[in-house]
C-alpha cells in the first residue's frame, strides 16, 4: 500500500511542489487516506484535505498532515471508492442513476467540461473487490491484481510503466494524422463489424492532457486509445473474448449482431440472457454501439483475467461500448449534439492476437490499425 500511495501521488496525479491535494473517501479507507496526504506533504509541502463522505454526503472535513490551516483550494483530487457488492438484479426493473452506479453501468454526461486540475479515481483493495471475482477470495486476490497491473512487487515501479504511457500518447497523435472516416474489426473468434468514426471526435487516450500542458492519469493505470463511433453506423456482429461484468455478474461467453448501429440480437446462456435483456431495458439508447476502444495485448492488464472494474476491464485489449461513450473523445459541440446520448454504459471485450482492424481515411485510403495483438505503425 505504501507503494500504490506512490503510483497515485507521483505517477497518477503527478503531485509538484505547492499543489493542495483534496481526497473523498468513507471510513473504510481513512487509514489509506492519511498514509496518502502523509507522502503528499513530501512534495507539494502543504497538507490534504480529507473529505469523509456517508450515502453520497460528505460528513467532515480534516486537514491532514498539516502544521497549519491549508488556507487555499485544492489543485488537484483524488476519490478512494469503496468497492461495494451491488446485490441481485431484478428483472424488468427500470434502476435509477445512483443503482446504476453501484453496478457500474451509469455512463458520464456528454457535455461533461474539461477537467481543469488533475483528478484520479483509485480502487482499494477489499474482502468485497475480492468476492466480486472469486467468492472464496478475499482482499489479498484485488491486493495482488494492484500489485501486478503497477509494478509494486519491481525495484523501478514508479517508472515501470512510463515508455507505455509514453508510446500511448504517439499512437493517439498518429492515429489522428490519418483522419480516418470508418473501420472494421475482424477475427479468428467471431467477430466481423464495421462502423463509422463520429464526426467531430477524434482518438483519445486515457492519460489525460490539461490545457496548461499538464497530464494526469485518471484510473491510475492506462493502456487504451479510444474514440465515438457514428449512431446508427454499426453492421457486423462481435463476440466476446474476455470476462466482463453485467450488473454485478461475470459473463464468459457473448455473442452479439448490430444492424444499423443497434444490437438486434445475441447468443448467451440463460441468465445473461436475462441480464442484457434487463440492460437493454434500462434506455432507448442501451444498445447502441458507440465507442472503439484499443489496447495492445501485450500491456500489463492484457493478462489479467478480469479486475471487475470496468476502466481497467477495458484496458485488456480491442473492446465496443454500447450506451454511452466516454465524453473526452468528443471534441466539437457538433459531435456532443450526434453521439448515442443514453443513461447507461457497458463495454464489450472482443480483441484478441488475431484481431485486424482496418480504417480507411476521409479520402479513402486504407490503413490497417492495428494487427496481430498490437497497434501497427505502417511505413
């Protein structure tokens, strides 16, 4: 934990001298908070705020390692979530925002601004994170998923993953280079759709870049460029290749057809049968496809299982999102008036070594994007 608390404040948020770091957490992981403002006052010289917060309310607020009032708004945040078990899904139910939260299938707002100082959200590992995978684990299992995805067990683990991170931000300029209009992903599993580009997006990774030039990286770890895909554009059909999380429940095996961008049908066993139909149900837009997401499946979450958290899920390999894209990607208001604007999100994995996906520039030149398990550079 110690080492996590390093990653955060050094690698994540990028903390500098003078900053004022803001942490909300519950009371489950005060302890982690207070070791985390105890590092922070090493860099930034100042103290943290500490932010306790009950059913969405914040109760308190501390001044952490401070020898003096901090007397100055925070520059930047940090959200330690408590990982919380969502319970059963009922059937025909139609959730409202905060239960779709704690299933993890509420989307972010469109016209969401622009982060203005650096933020993070970090998972603590839990007996609960740990059950959501395996009922007979507990919080060494997510304790050991952290460990892994970031290096702590390795001598260089604040610069572990820095050439990644550094190679993610090329690919994302590069791709942008090709102005491309459309693409199409096929397979060797099951998987053969193509799509159109949302006019007005543009590919994004998710480290973060302020305008004063500063970077951050929201989810601790980042491996994945991604981008809107164009409503209505979508026509193939796609199949699973990873585990992913369904209101609360680990799906294996998926398949999915979408015609005219909407999915029309799919082949599942019985209860996740059940559980997409109770998805579907929950917006007009749920089953829209919406979003390209591509990792390479060399990078350090690619081995992982599943984490039972959908930012690090995606980061596996090639994913499709139906529902709401991520609002970065959409850089126009043009673009934020035609993406698929619905309540709900969920990512599909479907990328695997041999995954070829192929795009084709406004102009009609084709370039293939990626090839083999990773991004390909063409000469």
């Amino acid at each position: 934990m110690e080492r996590y608390a390093d990653v955060i404040i050094r690698r994540a948020l990028s903390l500098r001298e003078g900053d004022v770091l803001s942490i909300n957490t519950e009371d489950e992981n005060n302890a982690f908070a207070h070791l985390i403002a105890r590092k922070a006052r090493e860099i930034t010289g100042n103290g943290t705020y500490i932010l306790s917060i009950e059913n969405g309310r914040i109760t308190e607020t501390e001044e952490a390692a401070a020898d003096y009032p901090i007397g100055r708004k925070a520059t930047a945040l940090l959200y330690l979530p408590v990982y919380r078990e969502p319970g059963k899904a009922e059937s025909g139910k139609l959730y409202t925002a905060p239960e779709l939260q704690a299933f993890r299938h509420l989307s972010a707002p469109l016209d969401m601004p622009d982060p203005s100082v650096p933020f993070a959200v970090a998972p603590v590992p839990s007996a609960a994170w740990g059950h959501a995978i395996d009922e007979d684990a507990a919080t060494s299992l997510a304790a050991s998923l952290v460990s892994d995805l970031l290096s702590l067990g390795e001598d260089d683990y604040l610069d572990a993953r820095r050439s990644d991170e550094e190679m993610l931000v090329y690919e994302t300029d590069r791709l942008n280079s090709l102005a491309l209009a459309d693409c199409r992903i096929q397979d060797d599993e099951g998987t053969d759709i193509s799509f159109s580009f949302l006019p007005g997006s543009e590919f994004t990774s998710t480290i973060h870049r302020l305008g004063n030039g500063r970077t951050f990286i929201p989810y601790i770890f980042s491996s994945d460029i991604f981008r809107a895909a164009a409503k209505g554009s979508a026509d193939g059909y796609i199949t699973a290749t990873r585990p992913f999380m369904l209101f609360g429940r680990i799906v294996r095996s998926l398949s999915v057809r979408f015609e005219k961008g909407r999915m029309t049908d799919f082949s599942a066993d019985d209860e996740t049968a059940r559980l997409l139909s109770l998805y579907l149900q929950q917006d007009s837009e749920a089953g829209v496809l919406s979003e390209l997401s591509i990792a390479e499946e060399s990078n350090a979450a690619s081995c992982m299982d599943i984490f039972a958290i959908p930012e690090w899920d995606r980061m596996r390999g090639i994913s499709l999102t139906v529902g709401g894209p991520r609002p970065e990607s959409l850089r126009t208001d043009e673009a934020r008036r035609n993406a698929n604007d619905s309540l709900v999100t969920l990512s599909i994995p479907i990328g695997s070594d041999t995954t070829v996906i192929t795009a084709r520039s406004a102009d009609g030149v084709e370039h293939v994007i990626a090839e083999d398990g990773f991004i390909r550079e063409e000469e």
